[in-house]
C-alpha cells in the first residue's frame, strides 16, 4: 500500500513535469498557454453557472413542494416489493429526464446522507451515479 501511496504522491508533479519538459522541447510558452485555458475555463464556468443555479433551484422547489415525495410515496408499494430504497427513488425518476438535475439530487443525497453510506453506495451507483461518472461530469464542466 505504501508503494500505491508513493506513485500517487509523485502523479502530478510528474505530469506538470513532463507538460513543462515537452513545452520546453517545442519552445512553447507553457505558462502564457495555460492561463489562456485557465481563461477559457472561467468563461466556462461563467456560462453553465446560471444553468446549474436553475438546476439546482428547481430540484429545491420540486422536492420542498412535496411532489416527488408524493410520486415516491405512490409508487412505495411496488419499490418496497424491490427493495429499492424509497430515499433514491427521486434519483431514479429523474435520471432519465435530466442527467443535470440527477447530478443535483445525487449532490443531494450525497451531502444528506454522506458519500460512504448505503444509501448513496446502494442508490447511486446502481443509477449510473459513480465516482467515476461524477469525477467525469466535473472533469467535462
């Protein structure tokens, strides 16, 4: 384990390192590229945020207003008989709709209920909602 510990340690600065080296090797200004796409980062991040605020306003407004727990409670008996957990079922209605409005409810339960819960390992992982697919997401944002 310590060995894992150690090639993690160094993955970055290797990478920068080998980034900086080839940089150097192509006479490429390293820095003045990469505030360029720092640059082009923000003004990305300016771009989706408003979207993400609506998101995760209607989410709020869905879930305070009662109507996915008054879906979730409809649907109960048939959950119940599957052993789905009634606190993922709002998760599961909206994925096919808005993979941006899942990633808000997962955020949701993710927060509620903490990241190493049965709940979000149960839940979320088996609706596509990974480590993997949100590092993904935050990687593609």
């Amino acid at each position: 384990m310590t060995v894992i510990n150690y090639f993690s340690s160094l993955a970055i600065p290797f990478t920068i390192l080998i980034i900086v080296v080839y940089g150097v090797i192509e006479k490429v200004k390293v820095f003045d590229v990469f505030l360029e796409g720092a640059k082009e980062g923000i003004e990305t991040v300016v771009k989706i945020f408003p979207t993400l605020i609506g998101l995760f306003v209607a989410i709020g407004l869905l879930r305070d207003s009662g109507i996915l727990d008054f879906i979730v409670n409809l649907i109960a008996p048939v959950t119940n008989l599957l052993h789905i957990p009634s606190e993922v079922m709002p998760l599961s209605i909206l994925r096919p709709i808005s993979g941006s409005s899942s990633i808000a409810i997962g955020t949701d339960i993710m927060t509620e209920y903490g990241v190493d819960s049965t709940i979000r390992f149960n839940g979320l992982y088996h609706n596509g909602f990974n480590r993997n697919h949100v590092l993904y997401h935050c990687n593609l944002y």
